[in-house]
C-alpha cells in the first residue's frame, strides 16, 4: 500500500522516483535540502521502494500533540544532553536495528550555510554502515538513491566523490543551497600557523 501510495503522490506532483535503496542499514544523505517539501518528497520516494526511512528529530517534537505523528513517519528522537552524544546514539541504534535506513540532511538547514555538518559522516564510520547519497534534482524533476560508499576515513577523498555526485543537482529553492563541504576537511589556520 505504501509503495503504491508513494507512487500515486510522485506522480501527481510529476517527479520521477529514481535509483535503489541501499542493500543493509546505512546513513543517508538528502540534499540538496532548501525547502519543507524535501521531507515529503525523500518519505514517498522511500515509501516506492518499501522503504522504512528513518531521521532525527529534537526529542521535543516528540511530545504530545504530534509525537506520534513523528514516529509513524520515522523519527527518532535526540537527547542533545545524552552523555555518549549523537554518533554514539546513532551508533546504538544502528547495534540495535541494523537495517535501520538513517536520513540525515547534512547541510542541518533549510537555509544557504557555508559547510555541512560533518555528523553523518561520523555516525557511518563510528557504526560501520556506508553512506548513500540521496538527492532531489529540481531540474530533471528526480528524486531518488545514487552513490553508496563506505567512509574510508579520508575526508577529504570521500567529500571529493560527495561534491562529484551533487554537482549539477537543483534543489527546490536553489540559491538555499551552498558549498558540498566540511570545516573538517580545511586544516585550522591557528594550528598550520603553530
């Protein structure tokens, strides 16, 4: 039923689900992430595939009136006072549900920033999942699964096939879109100096 229905809304809104789902639990990438819309899109093109995609969400949104809404469509909820942190919370997680399919908008905002947040990336090394990279493309109205990789712990490099992939790729309010990259992978000028 799910798939059908995520079939139907695609189809109404004319985009075109494309790609696979990843074949065991990983960290998903969505971007580019520049509007609400993106969540319904990245939730029906999951659903075409029988997929349960699951992403995080400040445990706050999780209480009453629309808790439960949160978790029928995935959610998780996030103690940022947790003592083991987020990697580690997520790394539980995936321990305890390995196929669990982690969606994560690695830019952390709807709104142009100058770098992503490294998270999901550390969350696929410390849980030793891959990382899929999911995608909406305004121009060629997809939406769908591309590149599965294993983090090899060369930022850089990894990041590298990250840009690769999303170059050309046009989210729904485009210019909220910025740079594909870490403060990680910028050496600390106070430390090159010293």
């Amino acid at each position: 039923m799910k798939a059908f229905l995520g079939r139907l809304f695609l189809k109404l809104w004319r985009w075109t689900p494309v790609g696979t789902k990843p074949a065991r639990g990983s960290v998903i990438v969505c971007a580019p992430h520049t509007s609400n819309l993106d969540y319904l899109l990245m939730i029906f093109t999951a659903w075409t595939q029988n997929m349960n995609l699951s992403f995080l969400g400040k445990s706050q949104l999780f209480k009453p009136p629309l808790g439960w809404l949160m978790r029928a469509t995935g959610g998780i909820p996030v103690d940022r006072n947790a003592a083991n942190g987020l990697v580690g919370q997520m790394t539980e997680a995936f321990t305890a549900t390995p196929d669990l399919m982690l969606a994560i908008p690695a830019e952390g905002t709807r709104s142009k920033a100058e770098y992503w947040k490294s998270g999901f990336y550390r969350i696929a090394q410390s849980a030793e999942v891959p990382i899929c990279l999911a995608f909406i493309d305004k121009s060629k109205r997809e939406v769908g699964f591309g590149l599965v990789f294993e983090p090899s712990g060369d930022i850089a490099a990894d990041m590298e096939r990250v840009r690769v992939f999303y170059d050309g790729k046009i989210g729904l309010k485009h210019h909220n879109f910025g740079p594909v990259r870490l403060r990680e992978e910028t050496p600390d000028e106070g430390a090159a100096a010293g």
